[in-house]
C-alpha cells in the first residue's frame, strides 16, 4: 500500500484565512456615473491613498477589462450586461480573497448594478454615485465622443442616445463639478476606511 506523504485538507482555504493574513477586509467600491464624471480619476486616487495606508487594493475598469476578458463584447444592452455580469464575477473573487476593490464603471442601467451587487454580496457592496452633470462631462471630453454621439456617429451613447438611470440609494453621491478631487477621495476614505480594517 503505497505511503501518502502528504497532508490530506478537506477543503480549499476560506475568505477568512485570507483576511486573516492581509489583516483587511475585502469589499467593493463600484464608482457609477457618466463618461467624464471623473469615476476614474477617483479610483486611481483612492488605490494610491490604500496602498499608501497598507492596504491591498485590486483597480478595475475599462482599461484592464475591454482589451483582456472582455475583448469580445460590444456595446449593445445584451453586450454591456454581460460585461457588468464579468467584471462583478471577476470581483468577487477578489473581495473573498480579502482585496478592497475598486470598479470604475458607467453601468448606466440599475438592473446591471442590482446584479453586480447581488452576485458579489450586498453586505461588500458599496455603490458611490459620481453625479457630475452631463454639461460638465462634456466640456471635459478630450476625445470627443459626446460631439460624436450628438452628431449621430455613436449609438447608444450613454446620456445622449441611451439612458441613465441614478442609483436609488447609493451609499455615497459626488459631484466633481462642485467637489475638488481632494474633498471627494476623503469622503470615500471616510466612508469604506472603518469597515476595511478588522480585528483578527
């Protein structure tokens, strides 16, 4: 009979094991807004100000999802679900792997963000609202594509051809026309900080 020199486990490590070691909760920031609201700029600002503080953070958005996972997709309703539906996948393995993660993301419908929280966990789950308004937002476009959208090039360009819905309640609301991206990385700071450390 042969020797089994190994171990024999039961089952794989668990998310506490995990925040155990980093000592941090994980959960999720899901930035939400129109194209130019400044989501983005607010999430890199944030995983500096994490990493600055120790914490493991994980950024996610158009830059790391469109060109890796999500090459495959367009920009069709069906397409932009399935995209939310990835990234949220995506995510929660990082949450239970005990990372603070960051998505920069326009999800426009409410439908999509309801899925993305029901799939990672409404308890990791925090949705912040950048409510920049949409004039603002088009003087910051650099590239151009509102004027494009207006002019018909774009379909379904969110906030000129396809809608966006609000969130209902999200947990924190910024407006970057009237908040200085010092004031609105602090407001984040103030509300995700006390529940990221633990006592283990």
């Amino acid at each position: 009979m042969e020797n089994n020199i190994y171990p024999i486990f039961d089952k794989m490590l668990g998310r506490s094991d995990k925040e155990a070691l980093l000592g941090q909760r994980g959960m999720m920031v899901w930035f939400t807004g129109l194209s130019g609201s400044g989501k983005s700029t607010i999430a890199i600002a944030i995983e500096r100000e994490l990493q600055q503080r120790g914490i493991l953070c994980r950024l996610l958005d158009g830059d790391n999802i469109r060109t890796g996972i999500n090459n495959n997709l367009g920009f069709s309703e069906a397409d932009r679900m399935e995209n939310i539906r990835r990234i949220a996948e995506v995510a929660k393995l990082f949450v239970d792997t005990g990372i603070v993660t960051l998505a920069a993301f326009i999800s426009p419908l409410r439908q999509m963000r309801d899925m993305a929280a029901d799939i990672i966990g409404r308890d990791d789950f925090y949705e912040i609202y950048v409510s920049t308004p949409i004039e603002v937002c088009e003087r910051r476009d650099v590239k151009g594509l509102y004027a494009r959208a207006r002019r018909g090039e774009i379909k379904d360009f969110t906030g000129i051809s396809a809608p966006f819905e609000a969130p209902a309640a999200p947990a924190l609301t910024l407006d970057t026309s009237r908040m200085p991206l010092g004031q609105s990385v602090e407001a984040v700071l103030q509300l995700i900080l006390p529940h990221i450390k633990k006592q283990y």
